[in-house]
C-alpha cells in the first residue's frame, strides 16, 4: 500500500521498497496550461556541474542511462525511469521540477501529485494542490538524495521565474543569443552624404543625383572593377512595361513552355487537372524576362534548361523552393504531398500510433515510445500475418510520416468500421479500436485469410502502391486478394479458390489462385491498388 507523503517528509528508500528501478510519475491538472516536468542531477554542493544530467524533453536521458524520460503514460503527465545503483558517484541528488510554459501562476493548477512507483506497486505519493502556491511559475517537487543511503524527500517549494531560474539556481547557463553588429541595410536607409548612389553600382556621373526607388537602378550599371562583365541587377518588384511580350510573336524561351489545354503547370504532389493552390508560383506568366532580354529571345550567356522568367514571389532560392513549403490547414492530419503526411499532436488530443521507422522528421515537443502488443497480439500477429510493429507519438508538436514513397490516403471514420490489411497500414489515431479479423474459407493454405477491422471515431493513413480505384460492391465484384487493399466492414466476403495443380492458367482461369467475392448493400465499397503484394 502506497505511503501518504506530506510536505517536508522524508524517508530512506529501503524503507519504501528493496528496489533500485524505479518509476517517478508526475501528474498535474491544469486545464489551459501546459507544463514543462524535468530532473535536475546536482553534485554535493547541490549545482548542476555536468549539464548532460539535465534530463528533459531535448536531452531524454543521463549518459549512462541511470534517469531516462519516458513521456506521458499510465494516467501520469510525465514519468522517468530511475536506477538508483546505476547513478554515478559524482551525482548526490536528483531533483524533479515543474516549471510553466507560458502564461499562468502555479495557483492556478488543481490537484497534482508525484509518486513512486517500484515493480508495479505504487509505494510513495506526494499530492498538492494549487491553494499551496501563489504567484510561482515553477515548483521543486520531489528530491532523490544521497545521505549514506539514498532518500527521498517530498518538497513542494514554490519557486519564482520558470525553467531559466531553476537553472540559474542550480548553477546551469541560459543560453542567450548576442545581438550582432548593426549592418547596414542597402537601398532603404538614407545615406549619410547629401546625394545617395544607387542602392546596387557606384554614381554613374559625378553631379549629385536623387537615391534610386528599391529594386534595379533606372541608370545603366557601370562595370566593377576586376570583373569581365555588367553585373546583372533582379528587380524585385514587377516594372513598368518596357518591350512587347514575346508570347504570341515568337515562341517562347526554352523551359517556358505554356501548358497544354489552357490550364497551369500542376505543383508537386498536385494531381494533374486541379487547380493551383493560393500563391503557387507555377503556370502563371513571368512578369518580366530575367534580365531584360530583347522581344522574342534569350538573354546573352543564359544556358539552356534554366528558366528565364522571374517568379512572382521574386528570384532566388526562396523562390525556387516555394512550392514545396510545408501545408498548415489547422487540421489533424494534412498531406504535404501524395507520399508524405503531417500530424499535428496539438490538435484533436490523444496520441497517435505509427508503423515504427515512418518517421522523417517531427517539430515541437514529441515523445516516441515502443508500442507492445502484449504476448496474447504478438502471437496472434505472428499466425494471421497481421502483426504490426508499432510506435506510440505523444506530445505537442507536428510529426511527418512517409514509408518507401507509397501513396497516402487519410480515412476519417465517424463510429464507422473500415478492413484494411497490415501490410497497408501507416498510421491511425490511439482512439481507434482494432482487431484481427477471419475470413473463412475453403480449399486455400491454412484455410482462412485474415486482415485489420478499424472501428470508432479517428483517421486511419492508408498507404497503397500507385493510386488506388474504389469501387462499388455489387454481386458480380471479385477482387484479387493480393491487390485489395481496404473494404467496408459490412460487405459479405466469401473466398473464390480457383487451386489447380499446374501453375499456369487454363482458358476460364484468371491466373489468380484465390479471388475475394463482395457483397453487400448499396454503399459498401472496395480499395484496390495497381500492384500485387
């Protein structure tokens, strides 16, 4: 039974438990406030005179992983992992913190509590409430501490400043950028001599003329010294008509090619025939040639394959890279493209469960954690073939997904049901319940086939090779099984099993050795893919 601890309260661990491995779970009720939990390994004069044990989101664990930080679980909103006997002697307390991430005061927070928890028994807990605190924005919880023997004391110490205090009082350094020397910004502040030259070449003349409007300078631009020709100046903002367009007189420069049938050049991962999404550079006309080339022809030294037309949003890599910029729409999942998904974890709530190494990249504050299927889902995977290695993503941040260039496809359920096999399964939200569903039949190996039933309310990432076709369920629709790749859950499968002894096909025989026959309603559906698992 777990020991009620007070403020102030102290106790050796033998007391508590004959353990070493621990578990520290923090838990703190603070609707609207979001909380930064961390462990601080101090030295016997109480400083953090080794920073790589400051364990928190961005460093996870102690080098010698004797404190490691494991993320959200088991009703906890922070926990860590603790082995006493592996802590290094250098090392004479460990003190957990919560310090706020933004607005608020800790009086604000509800009941909270930071527990022990050893072989599976919780042996120690420590509860708080806000009514504690008043205008803190931090607060020493609990400390690990070496006194002969190791000890734990329950603190409960409101402390003012947040994370960047702490570590100040605990010795540590805040890293703070140093503002650089002030340059000057070409084109927009006004020179220190009574006449400006132009913003990009020395005066052209030396009687005094009027500073050039930001862009191109209207005067030729003279030669630099040590180079063998003008340079080029890019304006920036669109000018003022100065030759006819060379569309409708000449065909037009090499890489310009209008597109076909009136409409613009799809952006990447755009499908062809939709329209071009707000501010993509792409098949929209140059407004006007880069570096001024005459009506109807290149500019001189300009190579073939390079286009010559200046983008709207202006030339340069930013330019060249816009079209690939990452998509926001305030949704929970949103395709960057057709191989590549974002999740946002800030967005809808709950975690979300993904094939393990789908991961290409993530933002924010992201905890990933192995996903067990327990003995009973590893054996079942392992005979249905349904088996999926699965990671858990939790915290605040956008997470990116992608797995050998396959298509992805969100499916969005509401309370309905959808079968998808494993194999084509990337990801789902943690709300979601599934399963592992039979399929009976005759006269094919192991006598059955088996695949994923997803059910509840949540999206599932379907990942298909090339794009897929979906198609009503009517009598007379046979699939191959090794191309299906989801079904509505209430169609009525049954197994067609067209086994010979020969391998190759006969006249009647699709060269298929088992086909899958729907039924159902009006509504049901099939997803098939262009390819053969």
């Amino acid at each position: 039974m777990a020991r009620e601890f007070q403020r102030g309260h102290k106790a050796k661990i033998s007391d508590l438990t004959p353990g070493t491995d621990l578990y520290v779970g923090v838990q703190i009720a603070a609707p609207g406030l979001t909380f930064d939990i961390s462990c601080f390994g101090l030295d016997a004069d109480e400083q953090l005179s080794d920073d790589r044990y400051f364990i928190f989101f961005n460093q996870p664990k102690s080098p010698e992983e004797s404190v490691q930080l494991l993320g959200a679980q088991s009703g906890d909103t922070e926990s860590f992992r603790v082995t006493l006997d592996r802590v290094p002697a250098g090392i004479h307390k460990l003190s957990f913190t919560a310090t706020l991430d933004g607005p608020g005061e800790m009086s604000q927070i509800g009941p909270g509590y930071i527990r022990i928890v050893a072989g599976g028994e919780e042996v120690v807990r420590y509860a708080f409430t806000g009514s504690e605190f008043t205008t803190e924005r931090a607060v020493m919880l609990g400390d690990f501490y070496l006194k002969d023997v190791w000890r734990f004391a329950a603190v409960g110490q409101g402390f003012d400043g947040g994370l960047d205090a702490l570590l100040k009082n605990f010795g540590g350094e805040v890293a703070e950028e140093e503002p650089g020397p002030p340059q000057a910004v070409p084109g927009f502040a006004p020179p220190a001599q009574t006449s400006a030259p132009p913003a990009f070449a020395p005066p052209p003349a030396p009687a005094p003329q009027p500073a050039p409007a930001f862009g191109a300078p209207q005067a030729p631009v003279p030669q630099q010294p040590g180079h063998p020709a003008p340079t080029i100046a890019t304006p920036t903002a669109p000018p003022a008509p100065q030759a006819p367009s060379p569309y409708g007189q000449t065909p037009p420069p090499y890489g310009q090619t209008p597109p076909p049938y009136g409409q613009a050049q799809p952006q990447f991962g755009q499908v062809p025939g939709q329209g071009a999404p707000p501010g993509a550079p792409y098949g929209q006309p140059a407004p006007a040639p880069y570096g001024q080339p005459a009506p109807g022809g290149m500019p001189p030294g300009a190579s073939h394959g390079v286009p010559q037309g200046v983008p709207p949003t202006g030339a340069g890599l930013r330019a060249a890279l816009q079209p690939y910029k990452e998509t926001a729409t305030g949704q929970r999942w949103t395709p960057q493209n057709q191989q590549l998904m974002r999740v946002d974890l800030t967005m809808g709530g709950g975690g979300v469960l993904a094939r393990q190494g789908s991961m290409v990249m993530y933002q924010g504050k992201v905890d990933f954690g192995y996903k067990s299927a327990g003995f009973v889902g590893r054996a079942v995977g392992g005979a249905t073939g349904q088996e999926m290695q699965l990671m858990r993503c939790t915290g605040r941040g956008q997470v990116f997904l992608a797995e050998e260039g396959a298509h992805l496809h969100p499916v969005e359920l509401q309370g309905d049901a959808i079968c998808v096999s494993a194999e084509s399964v990337l990801a789902f939200d943690e709300s979601l319940q599934y399963e592992v569903r039979r399929i009976e039949g005759h006269g094919i190996p192991g006598g059955a086939l088996f695949t994923m039933q997803f059910q509840g309310t949540g999206t599932v990432i379907v990942k298909t090779h090339g794009t897929p076709v979906v198609l009503p369920v009517t009598p007379t629709t046979f699939a191959d099984c090794n191309a299906v790749v989801a079904w509505s859950a209430a169609s009525q499968v049954i197994i067609s099993s067209q086994v010979r002894l020969r391998r190759n096909a006969y006249p009647g025989h699709s060269g298929e050795t088992v086909n899958l026959q729907f039924r159902g309603a009006p509504g049901n559906f099939i997803v098939v893919q262009p390819y053969e698992v």
